[in-house]
C-alpha cells in the first residue's frame, strides 16, 4: 500500500466535523510523539491531517479509529462558496463553522516574539499622520454641511465621503498605530481585530464607490449640465445615490471575510494566520479581487471621458469657467489617482506578502488616499476655503463675509460722496 493509495483512503473517511476529530487529537499527537516528531506549537487542522497520514503508513489505518462521520468538515473545507463561512453573517449565526478558519487553538501567537511584532516607529508615524488629516478634514467637513454648500448635489456627495473618510482614517491610523507599537496580530485579540478590519473593508467599499458616483457626477456636469441636474438634484436623488455605496459596504462584508491586519508586515492579508500557518488558496476571495479591479477599471473610464469631455468644452467657454473648471477637474483626479494606486497595491501585496517596501508603500498611501480630499480642498477650493476663514473669524468675533460686504459699503460711500461733491 502506496503513500497515495493511504492518503486516498484517509481523505474519504476523515470525520464530518472538527470537533469530533479534536476530541482523537491527543491520541494521535502522542502516537506521533512516538515517532520521534517534536512539537513547537500545537499544529493546525490540516497539518495534523497530513501528519495522521505519515503516521497510517507506520502504525496501520486502525491505530485512530474513525467513525465515518467527517464528510460534512471536508465539504466546508473544499466547497466552493466558502468565502461566506468565513464572512460576519456566519459569525454571528453559525460560529462553529466559522472557527472551521479563524480558530486560534492550533498555534501560539508567542512562537514569534514580541519584539519582532512591534514596530513602535511606524505606529508613531501612524498617529501624527491620522492627527493631521483628522485636523484639515474636520474643518472642510463644517463647511460642506454649511447651508450654502448644501445646495449643490456635488457637495453633499463630498460630505458623505468625507464623513466616510474621516471614519476610515481614525480606524486605520489610530487603530493600527495601535496595534503596530502593541504587536497585535489576529489571535492576540481575534474579536477586536476582526471588527476592526470588517469596518475598514465596509469603509473602503463606501468611499470607493462614492468616489465613481462623484466623478460620474463631474463628467456629466461637464457634459450637460441640464441632465448632471436632472440625474442628481434635489434630495431625493442624494438619498438614491449614498444608499448605493451605504448597502454595498454592508453587504460586502456580511458576505465576504475582511482583510486581517498583521503587526509583522503593517498591513492587511487575507490569511488571518499569516506568518504562523501556511496561506491556503481559500483564504484568498475572488470578490476582493474582483471589486478592486471594478474600481480600477471604472474609475479609468470615467475619467478617460472626462478628460474629453473637458478639452471639447475648453474651447468652448470663458477663461474664468474654464479656471473653474479646471480646478474641479484637478480636485477629483487626484483622488482617483490615489485610489486606482491604492487598489492596485492592495492587489499586488497579496501576490507577494513578503515584499516589505511595497506592502509600506501600500498601507500609508491608503491613509493618505482617504485624507487627500482635505488637503486639496483647502488648496484648491476657494469656496470651502472662504468659509472655513468666516468660521474662524466668526470665532474670532468677525466675519470674513460681513468684513467684506463693510469694506465694500464704504467704498461706495465714499465713492457717493465724491459724485456730490
């Protein structure tokens, strides 16, 4: 009897559910101490598999008993739509099928030190970086929501973005400053990190989304302004547009596992016991992939025609619309920029987890990303800028628009008063 012919046998016997076959495993751990075989740390569900299967071959197929009831833990660890046993649907209502993946009983998160988790520097950095963006965005945010800027559809859909992105940048800077200078990774604290990972994949997803929808928004506006107004004006078709990215974030991941940060690399994988357990091709979900590439690809199109739908309509307009104009282009372009290269290393990363520079390179430009829009709203968007000086003078006991309107009273006054005389 061959090695195949064992493994075969094996395979189409083993117990139907993983308790059962934890309930033998201190039996089998001890005949494979007699082997010779030393333990660093208790070995997860599919080595002990493998190792049951040397050991067949030494001790016979009867020295752990199977009773034939393992067909049903095979079918969830091969079937093809595992990806929602693994998602917070299954957390909540089927939690033993979803410890089938995130069980953090088959190693020891201490096998690597500590020391070699922690990065206190890079966390450090992660805090100064979330506390300035948090600081320029708030400020944009007061003037969005201001009564003036209300009125336009593309600013309220910039308001739900950056409501969304001031979220995203407390959870991803703060959150994971936190756990780069603790050196968590998932079985340090599973619940928590779980939670916060699935937030930050529904906050990807709802600032992505938004961020097509707004510059699905800009290109129509630079196309026919008539029709960017019939599609997007008024209130009720602000509420149509938000709840698309709203249900998407909460569907993505009631359906899907998130993306699990790790200390050693400072980013998020798909293996949640990366670095301790091998990667298996069912952690990685192809709905991931799929909606990263989605956004690459329509955020590229979409600005592909803007760009043309801009330079037919420059040769068209005043020089003052067309600086306006201009300006608006600019700020969304940017921020698309910042999200295709942050999709795209996301996608990459996951292809090569050991390349350091690029997984760096990843994880802050994706703080960056969510804080971009502040940075060039405050530089260069005069009409949020004007009103975040009026709040401060207002503050300050004047206003910047009254000061304005006084200076230009007395200019005509005096201009009146030459005219008499």
């Amino acid at each position: 009897m061959n090695f195949t012919t064992v493994e075969r046998r094996y395979k189409n016997t083993l117990a139907r559910s993983r308790n059962m076959f934890l309930r033998r495993h201190s039996i089998v751990f001890s005949r494979i101490r007699e082997t010779g075989y030393t333990f660093t740390h208790k070995p997860n569900f599919d080595s002990v598999l493998l190792r049951r299967t040397h050991i067949l071959l030494e001790i016979g197929p009867s020295a752990t008993p199977l009773d034939g009831s393992d067909r049903e833990c095979m079918r969830l660890r091969h079937n093809k739509t595992t990806q929602y046993l693994m998602s917070l649907s299954t957390l909540i209502f089927r939690p033993e099928e979803f410890n089938l993946y995130y069980n953090c009983s088959t190693y020891d998160v201490d096998d690597i030190p500590v020391e070699e988790r922690k990065h206190f520097f890079e966390g450090l950095s992660f805090i100064v970086l979330g506390i300035v963006l948090e600081v320029c965005y708030i400020p944009c945010l007061y003037a969005m929501c201001s009564a003036r800027m209300r009125r336009h559809a593309c600013y309220r859909l910039m308001f739900y973005m950056g409501i969304v992105e001031v979220l995203g940048i407390a959870n991803n800077s703060f959150c994971g400053a936190w756990m780069l200078i603790e050196g968590a990774v998932f079985c340090t604290r599973p619940k928590l990190l779980y939670a916060i990972c699935t937030f930050g994949i529904a906050i990807w997803v709802m600032e992505s989304m938004v961020a097509i929808i707004l510059s699905l928004n800009r290109c129509l506006t630079i196309y026919d302004l008539d029709l960017a107004n019939r599609f997007f004006n008024g209130w009720r078709w602000t509420a149509f547009w938000l709840s698309i990215p709203t249900m998407a974030g909460f569907l993505f991941v009631w359906n899907t596992p998130p993306l699990i940060f790790n200390s050693i690399s400072a980013s998020a994988f798909f293996n949640p016991h990366i670095h301790y357990l091998p990667d298996h091709s069912y952690y990685h979900r192809p709905l991931h992939i799929l909606y990263n590439c989605i956004v690459v690809a329509a955020m590229i199109s979409i600005y592909v025609l803007f760009g043309i739908l801009f330079r037919q309509k420059f040769r068209s307009v005043s020089i003052r619309q067309s600086k306006r104009e201009i300006s608006t282009f600019f700020q969304v372009l940017i921020t698309c920029i910042l999200a295709v290269i942050t999709a795209i290393g996301y996608l990459i990363q996951q292809t090569f987890p050991d390349f350091q520079p690029l997984i760096m390179t990843s994880t802050y430009g994706y703080v960056l990303y969510q804080g971009s829009p502040a940075i060039i709203y405050l530089c260069m968007n005069p009409s949020i800028r004007n009103v975040i000086l009026n709040g401060y003078n207002k503050i300050g006991g004047t206003s910047f628009y009254s000061h304005q309107t006084k200076q230009q009273a007395r200019q005509q006054s005096n201009v009146a008063t030459i005219s008499r005389k």
